[in-house]
C-alpha cells in the first residue's frame, strides 16, 4: 500500500502530467522514510523517545539524543556487545600496537603499515553507520569486524616481532564466544538464575511449542473508507496486516483510490498530497513532527 503504481496495461506511464504527480508523491514519502528511520535509530532504546519525541529532537547532533545515545551504549544489554565490547577490544588491542610490552623491534616488513589500510572499509562503514541510522543493530557486524582485523594484525606485528602467539590466540577465541558469554552473565545477574544453565540455553536454542509452524496472526481489523468510497481494511491498534482481507494497510489515506474504479487489480494512486495516516506507527506524531521542521527549514532556505 505504500507503493503507487500507476500505468497502463503495457506498464507504460499513463501520462506526463501523472508521473510527475507521482514522482512528487513519491519523493515526499522517500524523505518520510528516510527522516523517520534516522529519528528511530537515534532513539531506539524507548519507544517513549521515539514515539514521542517531535523529529527536531534527532534531526541534527545539537537536538538533545547524543547524550541519551550514548549512555543506552552501556545500559541497554544488546547494545554493549554489539557496539561497547568490540570498541573496548579495539581500544586493547591499539594500545598494545603502539608499543605496550613489545619484546624487540619488529622485523621489517614488506608491506609494514600498509596492512593497517585494511581497517578502513569498516571505519568508513561505522561512520555512515552513526551519521545515517546509528541503531546498534543495523552496524554491529561492523565493529566486530574491526575487533577482529584489529586483533588479526595485532598478532601478526607480535608473530614478526618474535613474540609468542599463545595469548593471542586466547584473547582471539575469547572474542568468538564473547557475546554469548556476556549475554548469559547478563541475564543470570538481572534474573538471579543459575549462570551455567543460562549458558547452555544460550547455546543451545530450542523452540518452544508455538514457535513451530502455526496459523499467521489475525489482526482486530476496522473500515476506513477513503473520500472516492474505497473501504480499506485497517488493524485497529497493530501495524501489519497478516491475514487481513484485501485491500489492507496499517496506514490508510483519505485522498487514496484505484486507478480503475472497477478493478482492484489496477492498482491504487493518491489524488492529492501524500498524507497516509497512523504512519509510521499508531502510536506516534512523527509525520506531523517532521513535516513541521521540513517546512520551517524550507523557508529558512529562502
């Protein structure tokens, strides 16, 4: 429902003056998502944050959610060893590089600090990572690669300069099985449970019996009816459809009909602005939010 299609049976557009419609259409809802993925990395500790906060809050570094960020880095257990505890690996593993207990002068090397190049694809990553959407989630795998690189060429500076392996080799097995630890240790100590039989359920997963193949969700459903008479299936308080009847969508449109009044398999396009409700979510004011700050930095311009 959130896709506009409009063209004729050959997939042609159906005129100039309609693509251009939808082009603008199309434009406004890109920026929509784009704002509002970025508002809801920023603040995904809280829904409280996210849901609440007006989109001036995460629009820029100056807007109040990097304190907040940064903090939820060490009070929200994914997030530590997602991004905390492979910083602190990296951390360990440069300061040991720079010349910590180093046994002798490395050997020379034919490509020397040139190796050290391999570490910015993930570097270059992390930093679109934080300026794009800076959810813990969506980069982990970017800091675990760098822990790794780092500790890799680590090694390999103490091996030429004829240092033992052996530590090394500890600290990198450590790191493999890091999370897991961590995350058990951290469940054990909120809950009070026994540490290692948190453990062997951490490492061992077993489905529960729903968990299985079972019957998709049916969502309490209510009729929204747009201004051409269209009704439209909308989840009263969720925000997907499931098994819903057709045509279904969590964030219906008053301007919203079918481009042929008489066959749904036409396709649907918005007479007027794109002004879907409830969207992102039910519970949020971000559309408004953004829309408000987009307007206002647009006459700002002029």
């Amino acid at each position: 429902m959130n896709s506009l299609r409009a063209t004729d049976s050959c997939g042609i557009p159906a005129s100039s003056a309609l693509s251009n419609k939808l082009l603008q259409l199309a434009v406004e809802q890109a920026q929509a998502e784009n704002a509002w993925i970025r508002h809801f990395a920023r603040t995904y500790y809280s829904a409280a944050a996210y849901n609440v906060r007006p989109y001036v809050y995460t629009a820029s570094l100056a807007g109040g959610w990097l304190r907040p960020w940064l903090r939820s880095l060490l009070t929200t257990a994914p997030a530590r060893w997602q991004v905390t505890i492979p910083v602190a690996v990296v951390v360990i593993a440069v300061v040991a590089t720079l010349g910590l207990r180093r046994p002798r002068p490395p050997a020379p090397s034919a490509h020397g600090w040139l190796r050290w190049a391999l570490l910015c694809p993930p570097l270059v990553g992390i930093a679109a990572w934080f300026v794009v959407a800076p959810r813990p989630v969506f980069g982990f795998a970017l800091f675990w690669i760098l822990a790794a690189l780092v500790v890799a060429l680590r090694l390999e500076s103490r091996l030429e300069a004829g240092g033992r392996a052996r530590g090394f080799v500890a600290i990198a097995a450590l790191i493999t099985v890091l999370p897991v630890l961590l995350q058990a240790a951290d469940a054990a100590i909120r809950r009070g449970r026994n540490p290692v039989a948190v453990l062997g359920r951490a490492l061992l997963v077993r489905p529960p019996p729903d968990a299985w193949s079972h019957p998709t969700p049916a969502p309490d459903l209510e009729v929204f009816v747009t201004a051409s008479g269209l009704a439209l299936y909308v989840p009263r308080k969720a925000n997907t459809c499931w098994t819903a009847p057709l045509p279904c969508t969590p964030h219906p449109s008053a301007n919203l009909r079918l481009i042929d009044a008489n066959r749904l398999g036409s396709g649907f396009i918005s007479s007027g602005p794109w002004n879907h409700a409830r969207y992102p979510n039910p519970d949020t004011r971000f559309l408004d939010s953004w829309r408000e700050y987009d307007a206002r930095a647009r006459r700002n311009e002029h």
